[in-house]
C-alpha cells in the first residue's frame, strides 16, 4: 500500500467513510461529491493503480467489483431504471485518486454516451 493513497487509508479504517457494501476483496462507500442521487465508489482492498495496472489474476477482483455494483445497484433501488459504472483512467479522464476504483452512479436519468 502506497502511505499516500487515500483509498488504501479509507480500507484500511483510518479514514472515514460511509460504507455501502464490504466483501472479502471489495470495499464500497458513497463518493463524498456525488455527481447523482447514488454514487457509490467500488474499490478492491488490494492497492491496485488503476486499469492499466491489472494482470490475468485480478479477475476474480474484477468480478467482485462489477457483483458488488449490481447488488448496490438493487439495494439502492436502481437496478431496473438504470445505472451507469465508470472506470476513470489516467489525469486526463479525471482520476484524481490512482487506486483502482468504479464509480456506480443512478438515480437520476444520466443522458447518453457514445451510441446506444
């Protein structure tokens, strides 16, 4: 675990969060500037950079993350209206905090990316 890395240190306890859902790999706590009524941060307990950073055997994280998105999703009552999961990667795309981590945002109708 890098000492900088806000994420780790929000896993780890030793800064606060208002957890969603906690696994054995995964960990999900609501964004603290949400962008819609749900956002939800899905991150796995493991420092990992981000996507350019996983390997062949971060697929069972991997899984875990997109299970733990639909399972917040239904919890929160969006599962059937619809939801969208973001992978911000690099500076450019907006990441701020380099460990891996899924944005669950719904709520709200969000408009439409890239075609249908």
């Amino acid at each position: 675990m890098p000492d900088d890395c806000l994420f780790c240190k929000i896993v780890a306890g030793e800064i606060p969060s208002t957890p969603v859902l906690d696994r054995e790999n995964v960990y999900a706590f609501r964004d603290v500037a949400p962008a819609a009524p749900v956002h939800v941060l899905v991150v796995p307990k493991r420092h990992i950079g981000d996507v350019r950073d996983l390997q062949a055997a971060d697929g069972d994280v991997l899984i875990e993350m997109f299970q733990a998105a639909n399972e917040i999703a239904a919890s929160e009552g969006i599962a059937e209206t619809g939801y969208r999961v973001i992978f911000n990667v690099g500076r450019d795309a907006g990441q701020t905090v380099f460990h891996l981590h899924m944005h669950l945002v719904g709520g709200k109708p969000l408009g439409g990316v890239g075609p249908g």
